[in-house]
C-alpha cells in the first residue's frame, strides 16, 4: 500500500505538534526541582545555554534528515548512509529507543490517568495517604487505564499527520498553555509563594559541580525529545519550501518557556505548603514527586481552600500532566508506526495494531516491576544494584542510548551526509541561513565539541551506570 507521504499543513501546526512532544512530564515537575536543588537560577543559565549551543544543532540535524529523505529513521539513515551497516544500526537504534522509552513513559502515563480518574471522583483524600502509591502500582486495576489511555493514544495516531497530531496539537497544546497560566496565578496567589520563587530564580553558583552540568545537558537533550527519532520522522513530514531553522528554534524555545514557567507554579507550591522545605531535601524523582508528594500538597491545600477547590486543583494538575505526557507519547509511537507503515507497506491502522499490542504488552510487563511480578523486579544485577524490568528500560535506553544517539547523528553528518550538504539543506526554505552566524556555529559545532561531549556523558554512563565505576 504505498501512498505519498502526508505532510504538515502549516509551521504552527508543525510547531505546536513538535512542541507537544517536548513538553512532557519532566518539564513540570523534573525540571523545576532539579533547578531549586542544582543552584537556581544558575542552573537555569546552564540550561538555557546547552539548549541554544549543544541541542538545536543536533535537533536541525534530526530535521533535516528527516526532511531530506523524507523516510522514518531506519530509512532516512539507510538511503543517505548508502546502505553501510555503521549506518543502518544508527537508524535502527533510532526506531528501537522511541520504542522503548515509549513503554517506560507509558507506564507513567497511566499511572497519571489512574491519578486524574481517581481525583475527578473525589478521592483526592485516598490518593494523598501516604501508602497509597505503593499499593496502586501494585494493584490490576492498572490494566483497565492501560487500555483506556491506549485507544486515546490510538484514536489520535490513526487519523494520520493532519487530521490527527496536527489536529489534536491544535486543541491540546492551547488548553496545556491555559492551564499552566491558571495554576501558576492561583499558586502565586498563595501566602510564602515567594520563597518558592526565591529559591527557584537567585543564582547560586556554588552548588554547580560536574554532576549537575551533566545533569542539566541529560535533561536539556530529553526535553527537546533528541535522540528518540521523533524529529527525523517529523522531519520528514515537512516540505520543501518549509523553514526547518525557524521552526526548530520555535520549539526549543516554547519547550523551554514551558518548564521554566511550570517552576512558577512548582516551587510556590511546594513553599506555600511546606515553608520550611530545605531545597536540598526535595526528591529528585519526578515519580515520587508526582505521585506522592503532590497529591499531599493538595490535601494539605484543602484546609486552605476548601476540600472542593483543592479537588478542582489537583485535576487540573492531573490533567495537565496527563495531556504533556499524551502528545509526547503521539510523537514517540509515531516513529516505529510510520518505520513500519514504510518497511512493510502496511496502512496506518495496521502498523498502529501492531505496535498498540506490542507496546500495551511490554507496558503490562514494565509495569509490574514494582512488586507484582517477582521475577520480573529482580531480573539482573549490574554495578552491584539489582535491577527490576522498568529499571533496565531506564538505564538502557534512556541514560545510555539517547546520548549514543545523538553522537552518531553528528558523526552522521561529519562523516557521511557532510556539512556542507547539511546547511544547503537547512538553507532550503530559510534563504538567511546560509550568511548566518548560526550557520558557521552550527557547522563547526556539530563535527567537533558536540559529539566530544556527547562521547563523554555516553562513556562516562556507562562506566557509572553498569559498572559502578564514576569517569568523570
Ligand atoms: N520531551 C519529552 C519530555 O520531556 O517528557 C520527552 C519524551 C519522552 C517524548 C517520552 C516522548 C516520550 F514518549
């Protein structure tokens, strides 16, 4: 069944659907914790700089090949790469991670959508006791919001770019906007709101070591969704005369816009509630964050504002949290859907069966990681940690193969696609670009320092990750 590639209708539709796959889970909670706890507002200088000098060169690169081509990942690398194995396992590294992260993510997701059921029936008493989390991943009811979260992913995904991402984004991403503005002036309202913003905002460059600046670059390179194959496939769904450089600093700068704002309303939060919280003692875990103290900082917010309007409160959150973590799940499944439709020339709706079953599967595996399966949260041991299921995803392919990644697209470019072919290709529909600084930045970056540092934080994971050994 072979039909000619369906193509973004406009660059706002395109923008807001890449910029529904950045804003994700970690931009609302992840990120404005790990600013307060890694120096404030220093971290955020560090932040905003690895995403203008290290991740949009890489997220062109991912455009541009994907728009070149005009292929998913597997393919685009396979035809520019002529085919040589280095190559092909690149592509096919960038159809198996989103794959993956896509099952790790979802578990999350699901989770949230029990939450938010959960909170718009009125227990938002029974989902702050603090024991509640551990018996809700523990329980089957899991399985009934697996699958409703699957047909809404599905119902998305089937009606195509157009009629389904671009179409979901245009409503999603507007009512994602809105609520985050709601929460973050009802949460300013708050009494000592401001030491939340203090301790989110005041610069404190002491506390910046090497860990933090890798740790910043970790969560700059997965914000932007780099590395999972989500922007070559978007990519490809872009036309010619489209401005792909516009366009990808459109995104990286309303993805960095977003978290930054979701601190507004985090940190107040947390310090309307708790006061006296040492920054320091906060969780570094979006998971406990967001599944067991904030369901508390909403029971405790009921003697403040009435037990309905901290219900009203935390489903809005849920809800929040639930639509960044859908369209970045549209996205992430695009790509091994549209792999799929292309290698095996199958319609959409078939592809998307079959990855639904295979995902839906390995989410019911993953998700019994945490108890319910024996074997299946024990099942390695490696740098003296035993490991559960959902733990090797996360170790795998997040921390260690998304940076892989990311390496091998600049290599890709240095080596085989060449840089100059690149900027002819990123000049196409950006007739500025050739003459620009950005230009000369991006070709010099992307073949020297960038896949130096990103050889770095991959060898320096791995050492720490399954060997227990900290290179740097
Ligand atoms: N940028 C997304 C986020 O910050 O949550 C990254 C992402 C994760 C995209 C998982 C898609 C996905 F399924």
């Amino acid at each position: 069944m072979s039909t000619s590639r369906e193509h973004f209708s406009s660059k706002i539709g395109f923008i807001l659907a890449a910029a529904g796959s950045a804003v994700g889970i970690g931009n609302l909670v992840g990120f404005p914790v790990a600013a307060t706890k890694n120096g404030g507002g220093a971290f955020l200088i560090i932040y905003a700089l690895f995403v203008a000098f290290i991740c949009l060169p890489i997220m062109l690169a991912e455009m541009g090949l994907g728009r070149r081509t005009q292929h998913s990942p597997y393919s685009a690398y396979a035809e520019l790469g002529k085919n040589a194995i280095q190559w092909r396992l690149a592509g096919w590294f960038a159809t198996i991670t989103p794959f993956m992260i896509a099952v790790f993510y979802m578990v999350i997701t699901v989770w949230i959508f029990g939450y938010l059921f959960q909170t718009l029936s009125g227990n938002l008493e029974v989902i702050a006791q603090p024991e509640y989390f551990g018996h809700f991943v523990n329980d089957y009811s899991f399985v009934g919001y697996l699958i409703a979260v699957t047909l809404i992913i599905n119902f998305i995904l089937v009606g195509g770019v157009r009629k389904g991402i671009e179409r979901a984004s245009k409503i999603l991403m507007p009512t994602l906007f809105l609520m985050l503005i709601l929460l973050v002036i009802f949460v300013l309202t708050l009494d000592n709101a401001m030491a939340g913003v203090e301790f989110y905002l005041v610069p404190d460059f002491s506390k910046i070591d090497g860990s933090v600046i890798n740790g910043a670059l970790a969560q700059a390179f997965f914000s932007l969704s780099l590395g999972m194959g989500i922007l070559i496939t978007y990519g490809s769904y872009f036309r010619r005369n489209d401005d792909i450089v516009t366009s990808g600093k459109l995104v990286a700068i309303t993805d960095t816009a977003v978290a930054f704002t979701a601190g507004l309303m985090t940190l107040p939060a947390i310090f309307a509630i708790y006061p006296d919280t040492n920054p320091e003692s906060l969780s570094d875990s979006s998971v406990s964050m967001i599944f067991s103290f904030f369901p508390q900082i909403f029971m405790q917010l009921s003697d403040i504002i009435g037990y309905g309007f901290a219900t009203v409160a935390a489903s809005v959150f849920f809800l929040l949290a639930f639509v960044a973590a859908i369209t970045s799940l549209v996205s992430i499944i695009e790509v091994p859907t549209s792999s799929f439709m292309e290698k095996r020339n199958v319609s959409r709706s078939t592809a998307l069966l079959v990855m639904g079953i295979a995902i839906t599967i390995l989410t019911l595996l993953a998700a019994t990681s945490f108890g319910l399966v024996p074997w299946v949260s024990h099942v390695i041991t490696y740098a003296g940690i035993d490991k559960s299921l959902f733990d090797v995803i996360v170790d795998v392919f997040y921390e260690t193969i998304l940076p892989l990644n990311g390496l091998l697209i600049c290599l890709f470019v240095r080596f085989r696609w060449k840089r100059e072919n690149f900027a002819a290709e990123l000049g196409e529909g950006n007739s500025n670009y050739a003459t620009s600084f950005l230009h000369k930045y991006v070709n010099f970056a992307i073949g020297t320092f960038i896949p130096l540092i990103l050889a770095l934080v991959f060898a320096n994971t791995v050492a720490a990750k399954f060997f227990g050994v900290a290179l740097l």
